[in-house]
C-alpha cells in the first residue's frame, strides 16, 4: 500500500484506519483508470478473512483517489526479520507461515461477484497476490502479536 499512512477513523475515534494513496491520482484520471478502480472496490469489499488487511471505504479530494484499510499496528514481515538480526526461529515462523498461507488459500479460493460491461452478473472464482514479498506481509503487534495480514491492495483476480 504505497504512500499508506495512520489516520484516527473519523467514524470512530477509538480505531486507526490505514489511507492508501499511493494508486490513483485524480489529476491524471482517465476513464480506463476510472473503471479499473471500480473494479478493484468492487473485489476487495467481498474479501473477508482474518489475515488480510480489510477494506474499509474509499474517498475523493480534489487531487486524489484513496482507499481506507484497518491499520495494523506492527512492522511488515521483512522489518521484523531485520529487527532480530535477519533470522526469526522456528517458533515464530510457523504461525506466520501458517497465517500467510491460510490468507493465500482463502483469496485462491473465494468467489467474487461483479457486473460485466452488459451489466450482467458474473462471479469467478480465486484472486492470485501479484507481490507476495515480506514488505507486503504486516504482523500484528497488538492483539495478536506475531499476526500475519496480507495487503489487499496487491491482490488480483486470476
């Protein structure tokens, strides 16, 4: 999520939201661009499980598209790694292997549901991580700390 930062959810003083700015410039919109980013709220608000980040809403200002996710609260995958001098052990790796790969399973397998250009219902099934790395892969600290979430935003359909 290039560009995300930490916001107070104005909605609800006591959650941390996540804005991500870094997808649409509304200075250079275009109708395709337009139309992808429809397309990628109409996913990503179907995508439900416990390690991926949730979506929570988008927005507009005179410069900008964002989109708002749950903000975790905790370092990407590969800081963590570097933190503890480029190494995690074993005890810690297996319940973020676990986690990762119960997210991945859950986005190959799940069922989107969009209209087509003749405003037909169409549903597919499975959503490929274009950018599965440890900088795209946040563990929790609060709550349930070691927690993997995967970045919805790099998620794409097959």
């Amino acid at each position: 999520m290039g560009g995300s930062k930490k916001f107070t959810d104005p909605r609800d003083q006591n959650r941390s939201v996540c804005y991500d700015q870094g997808a649409f410039p509304a200075k250079e919109i275009e109708p395709y661009k337009i139309h992808t980013f429809q397309r990628e709220l109409n996913i990503i608000r179907q995508i439900n499980h416990k390690h991926i980040v949730r979506f929570l809403g988008h927005g507009k200002t005179s410069d900008i598209l964002y989109l708002v996710f749950e903000f975790v609260d905790g370092p990407d995958l590969a800081k963590l790694i570097q933190s503890q001098g480029g190494r995690i052990g074993i005890p810690q790796a297996l319940p973020l292997c676990f986690g990762i790969l119960n997210g991945l399973a859950y986005a190959h397998h799940v069922k989107i549901t969009f209209q087509n250009s003749e405003g037909k219902s169409q549903t597919f099934e499975g959503l490929v991580h274009r950018n599965l790395k440890p900088q795209n892969i946040l563990v929790a600290m609060k709550g349930i700390p070691g927690f993997p979430k995967l970045r919805t935003s790099d998620l794409l359909n097959v």
